[in-house]
C-alpha cells in the first residue's frame, strides 16, 4: 500500500487531479447559477409523464457525479496528506491542498445520509409512493443542511480550483512569485536527526529577531518589487478580475437576482356592521402569480397572513394600512423580491343608515314610493260592499339609532260603503310605510311594507290633516320624524 501511494503521490498528479475535479465543479456551479438567473421554466408539473421521465432520467447521474465528488475528495487529501507528511513539508501549496480537500470530505460525508435520504424520496415520486413521499416531508429541514453542506463545498472547490491555476502557472513559469517557489520537479525526503538544543542569550534572540524583521521586511520589497515587473501585473490583473468578477456576482446574486412576487396584487376587504360601526371580516390579497411548482415558494406564499392597523367602528371612507406578515428571511433565502407588502384600501360598501328625509337618495325614496303604492293597492282594493278612492298626501321619514328606519306616505282615503242599500261615506287618514330603508334598500326584492289607518288619542280616525303629524310622531315616537319635500 505503502508503495502505491509514494508512486501515485507526486505535486503534479495531486495538482493535475485536484485541478481537473475542483474545476469540474466550478463549472457545474457556474452553468447552474446561469440558469437559475434566467427565468423561470414552464415545465408544469402536472404533466406526470415529463415529470417522471425529467427526474429518472437525471438521478442517476446526480447520484454517481455525488459520489465522484466524494470519492476523488478522499483521494486528493489522502495522496497530499502523504506527500506533505512523508516526503515534503515545506511543500505549502500541498498542505493547502490537503486542508481544504480534507474540508470538502468533511462536508460531503455530513451531507452524505440526507442525499441519500432525497434520493430516495425522488424514487418515491417516481414510483408513485405517495404515502412514503408525504412521511418523508419530516426531513425537510435536515436536507435543508445539507444544502448548506454542499453549497459550502462549492465555494472551497472553487477556491482550490483558482489556487490550483496560480500554482500551475507557476510551475510552468508563465508567472513567478518571488515569495512562492512552486514546481512539478520531486525532491526526496531529508532525513532530520534529532539534535541537542543549543541555547542562546537574550543578545541573540534580539539579533534574530531583528533579522527576521529585516528578512520579512526585504520579501515585502521584493513583493512591490514583484508587481511592478509585467508578471507580476499579469498576476495582480488576475487577481483583481477574479475578486472583481467574484464580488460582482455576490453583489448581483444578493440584490438584484431575485424573483418578484406581488403579494397583495388586488387586495380587498370584506366587512361586517354598518357605516360607522363597521368591522373588517376578512382579506382577499387577489391572485399571487408565482411558480406553484415550487414547493419551497408555493409554502412560503401560503404562509403569509395579513394584518391592518384598525378593523372596527369603520365608515365608508376611511383608510385601512392592510400589511401582509410574512417570513423575511425565508424570502431572503428564497430570493424572492417582495412587492406590495403593505397596501392602503378605502373603505366602501359598508350600508349606510340615513339620519333625516334629505339624506335618502331620490332612487331609493322613488322605489319605496312604488313600493307604497302597490301595498294600498291591495290593501284597498275594492269590493262589493266598499269603494275606495285615495290619494298620497306627503310623505315623511322616521330615522332612528334602531337602524330600523321607516319611509312613510300619508293617504287620504275615501272609503263609500253600502249596507242595506244605504250608502255612506267616510273620509280619513292612512300612513303606508316601508321599513328597512338604507342604502341597501334597493337589493331587496321583498321589502316590509304596510298600511295602517291612523288614530287619535281617544282611538278615533284621523279626519282632519292637521292631526296627521301628531298622530305620526306618537306612532313612531322613539324615531327622528322628517318629512319630505
């Protein structure tokens, strides 16, 4: 075993290796944050057929390219653990390579039993175990960890891949570093003996300490030495881009790659109550536009609650703040640029009470004039032992805070009977009201209305008109009477 890996451990297959792979994932990185950027597919998933053929058809090779990553990571941190522990341990860019491949092991061996777990809930859904699928939904926050897991082993990949490039570069002589000696070129392990420790005054620890300032002091020269030189702007330039392109993306995956979701698209209230004591019952937010394919977003939006900053005692007017409460750093995390979280609705529809006869609308006050007249129609129609004539004399309105209001036509009526082939008749007063009137009056296909004959105190029929007003105001005593003009 020994001697396979002192073969296979060399700078230039651990490089060579850890180049190709590392790189392997930065490109996989790169081509998925390409195509997530865009927009949004318009697969439907409830296409069962494509749904099934597109998942079989790539868990396979995710499986095999996880395992891959795995595998060559072990390799890799193996093979420049050996080399920098047994052969060279001055070697830095190996031992770089063993810490940060032995990081990204770490990383895919904590993500290695929730992949599995996924994989096999994909399998599930292939398979059309359902009952298994929703039991799986348990370990959502689990597999969200392990997302962690993996996306931090993106980044280490692409760090080892730049580092790799640099180191390449320089073992080809295309750059060179003054302060980093690089190349492919193996040079055997040197024995070291144990050897007594010498002892030295403080005088000479100060003297080595001073040279070791000056020699760090000359290797920073050399490096502004370095940077002025072509190789080394090419270096800088590199570097530069790398962090410059590096930073822009972050900039622009944190702030401007996101999807916007209008929350609150046509929001509207219903209410309880009635103006000035209204209240609000529920929130229609409208219709969210979003990808419902998307179990994460479609979770997300189905969380949201609304909330508004008062919901009683309302009037038709007022102005309602309706906020929509939801999971900010769930948006966050989703990339989902939020629009319309707080929207202000004036309210209306809220039924409207009238206080005196000039508040009425004239459509409602026409209606319940029709509504009057049909009531006396038949409630004075003639027979064969009474004739009637009649006619509306005024008409006046009893608002009250009963919310029971009344509007009320005053009839003369003419009523000539016959008995024993003798005729009579007899003039007197009628007050034809219909209750309920407000601003839903108008939707009621089926209004209270009725006729009754007014009376004196001594209960007798009204005859004489000045006695009508009276007559009404002890009818409708608890009401605020006014009359039409």
């Amino acid at each position: 075993m020994m001697k396979y890996l002192e073969k296979l451990a060399t700078k230039k297959k651990i490089v060579l290796i850890s180049t190709i792979y590392s790189g392997f994932v930065t490109l996989c990185i790169l081509i998925g944050n390409i195509k997530t950027s865009g927009s949004t597919s318009n697969f439907n998933l409830s296409d069962t057929s494509s749904l099934v053929s597109l998942i079989g058809s790539v868990v396979t090779v995710i499986q095999i390219i996880f395992y891959l990553y795995l595998v060559l990571a072990i390799i890799i941190t193996v093979l420049s653990g050996y080399y920098f522990f047994k052969k060279n341990k001055k070697e830095y860019v190996i031992l770089t390579e063993f810490i940060l491949n032995a990081i990204n092991t770490l990383l895919l061996l904590l993500s290695l039993e929730v992949f599995n777990a996924a994989i096999k809930v994909i399998k599930m859904a292939i398979n059309g175990n359902y009952s298994g699928l929703f039991s799986a939904y348990s370990s959502l926050g689990a597999m969200q960890s392990a997302g962690q897991y993996i996306q931090y082993f993106g980044y280490i990949s692409i760090l080892v891949f730049i580092i790799n490039v640099f180191a390449i570069l320089m073992a080809k002589k295309v750059i060179k570093v003054n302060f980093v000696d690089f190349d492919f070129n193996e040079t055997k392990l040197i024995e070291t003996t144990d050897e007594p420790t010498i002892s030295v005054d403080s005088e000479k620890a100060k003297e080595l300490a001073q040279a070791g300032a000056d020699q760090a002091k000359a290797g920073l020269e050399k490096v502004k030495e370095f940077l002025k030189t072509k190789n080394g702007k090419i270096v800088l330039g590199i570097v530069v881009a790398v962090v410059v392109l590096f930073g822009g993306y972050k900039v622009y995956d944190n702030y401007f790659n996101k999807t916007a979701i209008n929350i609150m698209p046509k929001v509207s209230l219903e209410y309880g109550g009635e103006d000035g004591t209204g209240y609000i019952s529920d929130v229609n937010p409208g219709t969210i536009d979003y990808d419902h394919n998307d179990y994460n977003v479609r979770s997300f939006v189905n969380s949201i609650t609304y909330d508004y900053d008062t919901s009683h005692k309302l009037k038709n007017g007022d102005k309602v703040k309706v906020h929509a409460v939801y999971d900010k750093e769930k948006a966050k995390d989703l990339k989902l640029d939020v629009k319309n979280d707080t929207v202000t609705v004036k309210v209306k529809g809220l039924t409207e009470n009238y206080a005196k006869a000039k508040d009425v609308p004239e459509k409602i006050l026409k209606q319940a004039k029709k509504d009057i007249e049909a009531e006396m129609k038949d409630s004075y129609e003639n027979d064969s032992y009474s004739q009637y004539q009649y006619s509306l004399e005024s008409v006046y309105f009893a608002g009250s805070k009963l919310r029971s209001d009344h509007i009320i036509g005053i009839y003369k009526v003419d009523e000539t009977s016959t008995f024993l082939d003798e005729t009579e008749t007899e003039t007197y007063y009628v007050a034809c009201y219909v209750s309920g009137v407000n601003s839903d009056y108008l939707k009621d296909d089926d209004p209270f209305v009725f006729a009754d004959t007014l009376y004196d105190d001594s209960f007798e029929k009204i005859t004489d008109p000045a006695k009508v007003e009276d007559a009404l105001k002890n009818k409708f005593k608890n009401y605020d009477l006014t009359k039409f003009n």
